[in-house]
C-alpha cells in the first residue's frame, strides 16, 4: 500500500509530500523486515544508510514511515549521520496526531454550508 499514506499526509495544512528517487514499487526496503535489523554489517555500506541517504537527500525536515522496523532503521540512520537534530523520523500515526493536536488549538473555523438535496 503506497499512494493511501502518502495522499493522507499530502492532505495535512502545511506538509508537502517529497519522494525519494526510489519509491512506491520500485522503492528500497530499510532492511529491517529481512532481519538486517538483528546483524552486524562489515561489508559495504548498511542498507539502512543507504536509504537514510537517500531521504536525507530531499532535504525534508521529517522523515515519515509506515512500519516500526523502518522507524528504527532511519532513526538510527539519521542519528549515524548526525542529522537527528534537525530532522525528525516519524510513523504516519504521529504525523497525523500532530497535525490533529495543531489544529485543536487554532480557533474554530465557520462550518461549510451546503444544501441537502434528497436523491443527488
């Protein structure tokens, strides 16, 4: 499931979606799922690097995933490259918990007026 999050965060007031170069069927798994989470990498350079890189590249300010395995990869990532500071990892659920937190606290907006036309 890619386009779903993506349109629901895109809908958020001040949050514009930017895509890593590879992404939604051809996007890179963090690494975590197939359990790189668990093993010591010496040789190359760590999966979750490469697609920390990769995000940090777009130059958001946050980094949103769907999957708490990611969410620990980029985090660490990000900490690795000594971003953290500056850019935050958060899952969908938090980026929508601030944005509903945000909009509790600005003052109510005149309900929409619409008229009900039975049968449309």
């Amino acid at each position: 499931m890619y386009l779903a999050p993506r349109k629901v965060v895109g809908s958020l007031a001040g949050i514009e979606v930017v895509e890593m170069p590879r992404n939604g069927t051809q996007g890179l798994c963090c690494g975590a799922g197939g359990a790189r989470m668990w093993m010591e990498e010496h040789v190359g350079k760590k999966v979750n690097i490469e697609r920390t890189e990769e995000a940090l590249a777009t130059d958001a300010s946050r980094i949103a995933v769907a999957c708490p395995f990611c969410y620990v990869m980029m985090d660490d990532g990000v900490k690795e490259k000594k971003r953290d500071e500056e850019v935050k990892v958060q899952d969908v659920a938090e980026v929508l918990w601030e944005a509903i937190e945000t909009s509790a606290e600005r003052p109510p907006r005149e309900p929409a007026t619409a008229e009900f036309k039975p049968g449309l």
